[in-house]
C-alpha cells in the first residue's frame, strides 16, 4: 500500500477466490476509509484469477468506499480479470486504468466534474 498525492493505491496479488484471503480486500478498503482515505486504486497487476467471492470482495469494497462519499478505481486489471469484469458488466460500475498516472489523474477530474 502506498500513497501517491491524496490517492491510496493497494497493490493486490494472487487469486481472488473463496478462501484466499477472503474478506482482505474489504478489511483493508474498510480500514482505509475509516481512517479518512477516500479515494483508493486497487492495484490488480499481480492477481491472474478472480471468482465470484472475489468480485463480490470488489463490490464490497466499492460500496465502502462510495456510501462515504469516495472512489475506487482499478488499475492494471489482468486478461482474465478484465474478461470477467466485461461479462458480468462490471465496467459499468468500476472505472479502470492501464496507466497508474492516469488513475491518479482521474480523481481530480472526477473532483472538478
């Protein structure tokens, strides 16, 4: 985990499926905005699998983050994450980046929107 600017970016690896660290993302998200970080990129670079336990740890964590009034991005999601976002329409719901410059820049414009 690491602070760029205002934005938190938490750098996941590994699969994300039922009992791999289940509930880890949404703890971290939680305590993330619990102590007032609000605007958060998941780092998906390092995770090649994702389950409906994992998308669910995805919309938890998103709705988190938006019910306090933040944003949560993805960045570097990998092919089969991306194919999994795209069937279950996911994208309509998280907006994702391949450039960490250009997560971090989208919150500003979504702060000026």
């Amino acid at each position: 985990m690491r602070k760029s600017g205002g934005v938190t970016v938490v750098d996941l690896s590994g699969r994300m499926t039922l009992g791999e660290g289940s509930g880890v993302i949404r703890d971290t998200v939680k305590r993330l905005v619990e102590s007032g970080e609000k605007l958060i990129v998941l780092n998906l670079a390092g995770v090649n699998y994702i389950d409906s336990a994992g998308l669910g740890e995805l919309m938890g964590a998103y709705a988190t983050v938006t019910s306090q009034g933040g944003a949560l991005k993805l960045l570097h999601v990998q092919k089969y994450v991306d194919e999994v976002l795209q069937i279950t329409r996911l994208y309509s719901v998280f907006e994702a980046f391949s450039d960490e410059k250009e997560a971090l820049a989208s919150f500003a414009k979504t702060a000026r929107a």
